[in-house]
C-alpha cells in the first residue's frame, strides 16, 4: 500500500475509503486524528486524491499527483 494514490471524486467514496483505511490503523499524516473524523473531501472535491505512506494518510489534487509522477487508481480499484 505504501505511495499509493486513491481518487476518490465523490464524498462518498472518501467516506468509504477512509473508512478502511482507519480500520487498518491509518491516521491523518499531520495530526494522527482518525480518518472518520473529517474527509477533507470539500478542499479539492472530485479532484481529491488520498495518498498512504508507513499509515500515514495524506491529501492534495489529482492533478499534483500526476504531475509527481505516483500510480493513480480509482476508489473502486481500491
């Protein structure tokens, strides 16, 4: 799972993704909060990709994570 960058372009599938994510012991990179807490969906809405490293979860746009070179798979791949 390490560097792997999800899109999730709707809420939901954030929702869900995270979810999974939280239940395999992964926290928000900067505070160590639980992913269930806050998406953070409504910063990039369907440009949103969540990147994990070592349970370390992150966000940003699409587009930066193409530009940065990293594999991009879809929520539903995931």
């Amino acid at each position: 799972m390490k560097n792997k960058v999800i899109h999730c372009p709707t809420e939901e599938q954030a929702v869900e993704v995270l979810s999974i994510l939280d239940k395999q012991g992964c926290k928000w990179w900067a505070s160590g909060d639980s992913l269930t807490e806050k998406t953070r969906w409504d910063w990039y809405e369907e440009d949103t990709c969540y990147r994990i490293d070592d349970k370390k979860v992150y966000f940003d746009s699409k587009e930066l994570y193409e530009i940065e070179g990293y594999q991009i798979i879809s929520a539903t791949e995931f």
